[in-house]
C-alpha cells in the first residue's frame, strides 16, 4: 500500500445540457476525515451520497469541496396570440371611427398584455437526471484527483521521515558507542566524587557508600532508552514499507521516540551524552512535525 498525505488539491468541470459545473476539492491535516461540502440551493439531497463516496477513498483529513453551478441563457420562444391581438384590434378600430380618430397603427398594439407570449424552455426531468449523474461523476474524479495528489505527496514524506529515521538510529548508535557509558568512566566519576567527599575529613561508610555507588550506576545506565529507540525505528521502517492510514501509529511512535530521548537527556552523566541526546530530541521533532501531514 502507498503512503498518503492529508494535503492536496483537486479541480474538475464539466457541462450538462444548458448548465456547467465545477466541483474544486481542498484537504488539509484533520484528526480525523471531515467533509465540509457546500452545494447550491436545491443541491443538498446528494450530500449522504458525495459523503460516502469520500469515506471509501479517504481516512482522514479536513477536507472543503465546493460544487459551483452556472446556467446558460436560457432559450426563449415568442408567439403572437392571433386571436387576442384581433380582438384589440377591431375594438380599437371600432372606437376609433365612432370618435372620427385617426387608425391605430398595428405595432402599437403587440406591447399589450397577452398578444405577445414569451416563455423560457423548462428543464426536464431526464434533463435534471443527467445533469444530477454529471455532478456526481465530476466529484468522484475529482476524489480520485485529490487522492493521486496526496499519494504524491506522501511518496515526498517517506522520503523525508526514511531520512530522519536514519539521523535518530545513527545518534542512537552514537550514544551506545559514548565512552561516557562505559562502566570503568561510571566507576572512575563516581570514585572521583567519593574522593571529593572524602576529602571534606568526614566520616562516611564503606558499605553505604558501595550501595549509593550502586544506585548512581543505575540511574545513569541508558541500556533500556537506546534498546527501545533501536526497537521503535525499526517498528516505524516497517510502517512506511507497509504504507496505508499509518498517520496516527506513526505519531504514536513519534510520542515513544520523545519520551525515551528526554530520559536519556536526564539520565546523561556526560556533556557529550547530553549533546547527543539534546541532537536527537531536535530530530525527533522534526519527524513528529512531519507525520502530522500523513493520513
């Protein structure tokens, strides 16, 4: 399966008898998949209909489509009531000779009301139907459209998200490989600051000291944070190779990556070790920045 992005652009339009039409389709990062269509009045018996088509190709995402419509002039036919305009013309021509009035002219008479009929052509049911199935069809291409774009798009993202993983499986490598970690520098720090505090003159227990020493030794060990980094990039190489509606377990593990790396900044007992672990929290953010854009 592809991995998908949650941003993209889709545009198409068409025409049906008298009419045209252009649906334009804008997604954007979303918890989840919501659809916010705006139709035309009149239009609102196909949402249910545009809405399950969206849920059977996206999973997740905001996403705007907006149907515009557009009506061409429509055509107009005029006919002259025959037998109206007769009947105005012989009562005027009648009043006309009893008032000794010169003749009315016969233009001056189609203004009247009801000589001349014009009427708009009505749009048929069969007419309404193909115009319905167009629109229809015109928001399932342009689903399709969206869809290639954000597949596009994140064949970019596991590209970038391929490259961070590298950059926190080599830092993890680096902090295994610290000498910091190693248990002769523990046991060299710790004597130091033994020596320190016995060369304050007061009196202190071997053994206690042997069991704080132990504890100390404990604390710093980064053994668990570095096994578990090594665990969770390998889960999330398997993920992008998988592809699909990965988003949310990608953030997750994202999540995972930060919690370890803090508890390896605050367990650090060296500048080198915290430099290091300071580096992997920064690329750790910017993965989690870049899954937020994956479905």
């Amino acid at each position: 399966m592809t991995l998908a992005s949650m941003t993209g652009f889709a545009r198409t339009q068409g025409t049906s008898g008298a009419w045209s039409w252009a649906w334009e389709l804008k997604s954007v990062n979303g918890k989840g998949l919501d659809l916010r269509l705006r139709l035309p009045g009149g239009w609102e018996g196909l949402e249910n209909g545009l809405r399950q088509s969206a849920a059977r190709v996206l999973a997740r995402g905001n996403v705007n489509a907006a149907l515009s419509l557009t009506r061409a002039d429509p055509e107009v036919s005029v006919r002259v009531n025959e037998h109206v305009l007769r009947t105005i013309a012989q009562s005027v021509r009648r009043v006309a000779e009893e008032l000794g009035a010169p003749p009315v002219q016969l233009e001056s008479l189609i203004g009247l009301k009801g000589v001349l009929e014009i009427s708009e052509a009505q749009e048929t049911d069969a007419g309404r139907a193909a115009l319905e199935a167009a629109i229809i069809a015109g928001f399932e291409e342009a689903l399709a459209d969206l869809a290639a774009m954000r597949v596009q798009e994140g064949a970019a993202l596991a590209l970038v998200l391929g490259e961070r993983l590298d950059a926190i499986a080599r830092l993890t490598a680096a902090a295994e490989a610290n000498p910091s970690r190693r248990p002769e520098a523990i046991r060299a720090k710790l004597a130091d600051q033994i020596r320190g505090l016995m060369d304050t003159g007061a009196s202190f227990d071997a053994d206690r000291l042997h069991q704080e020493a132990l504890v100390i030794a404990a604390k710093v060990d980064v053994r668990e944070e570095l096994d578990r980094l090594v665990t969770h990039v390998a889960a999330a190489r398997t993920m992008l190779g998988e592809g699909g509606a990965i988003g949310r377990r990608l953030d997750f593990l994202a999540q995972e990556f930060n919690r370890e790396t803090n508890t390896l900044c605050s367990k650090a007992n060296d500048v080198s070790l915290t430099a290091i672990g300071l580096e992997l929290k920064s690329v750790v953010e910017q993965f989690r920045e870049q899954v937020q854009n994956i479905e």
